[in-house]
C-alpha cells in the first residue's frame, strides 16, 4: 500500500504540472478523488485490514487526500485568472431596461381619467367569498354562472365548501365599498378576474376588469351617460359617439351594453369587404363595456336605502379596450412576455 500511495503521488504531481485549464482541473480532480478512482479503491480496502493497520491506513490515505485537494483549490483560483482575463476592449453587456406592461399602461391611463372626476380608485379582493361575487349583486343561487365548470372555486375543506372562489367579474368591489362606507360615493376598481373560458384569441381564463360605479342622492341615468362620454371621448379621440343597447345584467336596472363609434374608420359602415375597416369589420361600431343603474336589492344588500339613493355602475375588460386601442388581434400576445410585442408598447 505504501508504494501505492507514492506511485500514485508521483503521477498526481506530474499530472499537476500540466494543468491548462479548469476543465483539466476537474479532470484531474474526478481521475485522483472520484468514485472510479485509484485512490477510493485503496480506500474501500481499508475495513479488510488488520484492526491496528486500518488507523494507520486511513490516516496515510487521508493526508494523501488533503494534498491533493489543497493542491487542486490553490490552482483553481489561479486558472480563473489565467482564463478569464478583463478585455478592456471588448463592448460592454447592454442591460435590458424593464418597462411597464401594455395592461398596466393601459389600466392606469383608464382609471386616472376617472380621477380627474373625482372618483378614487381602489383594489378588490381576487379571492372572493361566494355572497359578494354572486348573492349581494342579485345573482340568484339557479344562475348558470354559479355552476362549478363555470367558476374556480377554491378547495380549503368541507366546511367552507363553495364559500371562496376567485372572483369572476370585479363588481364585488361595489359591494365591498358599498357596505363599509356611506355615500356619496364614486369608485373605480381595477384587478383580475377568473373564468374557466377555453383560451382562444379573444378568450383567457384570467384577464382583467375596471369596475366603475358612484351612488348619489339624485344619480340617474344622465350622469351615467355624461361620465362615459367623457371617458371614452379622453380616451380613444374627441369625436366618438356612444350607443346603449338595452342588455340584462341582474345587479343592474335597467341595464345596458354600450358601443362607441368606430374611432378608426370614424363609423363608416362600410359594406363593401375589400374597404372594411379592419377594427370594426364595417359595423361602424364597438362594443366596449356594460353598465346600468344599480339595482334597488343591490343597495338595500350593502345596507343603503335604496329610496333615498341611487347609483350607476359599469364594468369594462381591460384587454378588450387594449385590443379595439392598439389593433391587437389575440388576447395570448399580452401573457406570452414576448419582449418584441410589450416593447412596442413601452414609454
Ligand atoms: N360585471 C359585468 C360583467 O362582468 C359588467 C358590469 C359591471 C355590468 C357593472 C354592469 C354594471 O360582465
């Protein structure tokens, strides 16, 4: 074994001088202390060794051990050195700025217009309790969006089975407010929401709302129409118009669905397909958000007396005014983090 350990000492040493590279370091290192090697086969002897020689042994082959490690760390910091010297000419690596996303942009740029009004802005819950999300806005328990397959809800144990789940419109936010503060009021929320949708180019199961709503002793249905003129004139171009189409929402009455003017082809309605405008499709109009006067049962759920106040709301997906702003034409392009799409959108 002696001579072993020196024959094996000797060829370490020899090895050593010709070291070029890390990469021969690690060679070197896996040759002398690795499982396969010619060092660990003495070691493994050792328990068939007489009772006095295995101290001995062991100690002979552990000093052997730290030499060679000791040897191998002192040239790993030098091989570093050797390899990696500073090219002061070489270009410097650009650092790549973060911006904000097109979404959040665009949700700020929604929300500040409404603040110019005097509506303050505040966050939601993402994860809702079922009476805000449904009940309290007069979505009776046989509604068809209350189904499993149609909402998440959140698995947390018998007990409070059905009672969570991430949120489906940001309109519980009404509720929130509603409960906790007396009006006069005029909010606006921005956040998440959640629905099992298939994904497709104008489907995600996750995407996001603006909610807006303001309760007032005498709000009608004029205020309404006056606030949205004026959002969606600040926000698209000065000269758009609005449509209301009467719709059916169950935490309004009466409800609407509301369209503005095509503000590219500036409401054409072009017939003709070659000279279709590519955002309207020659409609002349778009859909962009729906809204209504909050319904009696909605405020007497918050606690308000609904003879003495009125309020409107209205609630808008953030995507889609993104889209019908910037001609985008699949929803997937604002979650893929594809840098060469966000950036066009960068200030
Ligand atoms: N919560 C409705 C939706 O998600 C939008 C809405 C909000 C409609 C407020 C009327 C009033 O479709």
């Amino acid at each position: 074994m002696e001579n072993e350990i020196k024959r094996l000492e000797e060829e370490f040493q020899k090895d050593f001088q010709e070291i070029k590279s890390s990469k021969d370091l690690e060679a070197l290192r896996i040759k002398y202390l690795g499982r396969k090697s010619a060092f660990m086969q003495l070691f493994s002897r050792i328990p068939t060794l007489a009772k006095e020689e295995k101290g001995i042994w062991g100690k002979k082959l552990n000093t052997f051990k730290n030499k060679i490690t000791s040897l191998l760390e002192s040239k790993a910091g030098q091989g570093e050195n050797n390899e990696e010297k500073i090219d002061l000419t070489a270009p410097s690596v650009s650092r790549e700025e973060g911006s904000r996303h097109v979404l959040s942009t665009v949700s700020k740029e929604i929300c500040s217009i409404f603040e110019r009004l005097g509506f303050i802005t505040i966050e939601g819950k993402e994860i809702e309790e079922e009476w805000y999300n449904f009940e309290a806005l007069n979505i009776p328990s046989e509604h068809p969006s209350r189904e499993d397959f149609d909402t998440f809800y959140l698995d947390i144990g018998e007990k409070d089975k059905g009672k969570y789940l991430l949120r489906s419109h940001t309109s519980p936010s009404q509720i929130r407010v509603m409960k906790e503060s007396k009006p006069p009021l005029a909010v606006i929320s921005p956040g998440r929401v959640y629905r099992p949708d298939e994904v497709d180019a104008t489907h995600s199961f996750m995407f996001h709302q603006i909610e807006g709503f303001a309760v007032a002793k005498d709000m009608n249905f004029a205020h309404l129409k006056g606030v949205l003129l004026h959002f969606v004139r600040e926000f698209f171009s000065t000269g758009v118009e609005l449509r209301f189409r009467p719709h059916f929402f169950p935490f309004t009455e009466p409800s609407v669905e509301v369209d503005i003017s095509c503000f590219i082809c500036k409401n054409k309605k072009v017939e003709d397909s070659k000279k279709k405008c590519s955002v309207c499709k020659g409609k002349g109009w778009l859909e962009i958000l729906g809204c209504g006067m909050i319904h009696p049962k909605v405020l007497k759920a918050c606690g308000i007396d609904f003879k003495k106040y009125k309020g409107f709301a209205f609630g808008m997906g953030v995507e889609r005014i993104a889209m019908l702003k910037y001609g985008i034409n699949d929803i997937r392009l604002f979650y893929e983090n594809d840098v060469r799409f966000l950036k066009q959108f960068s200030l």
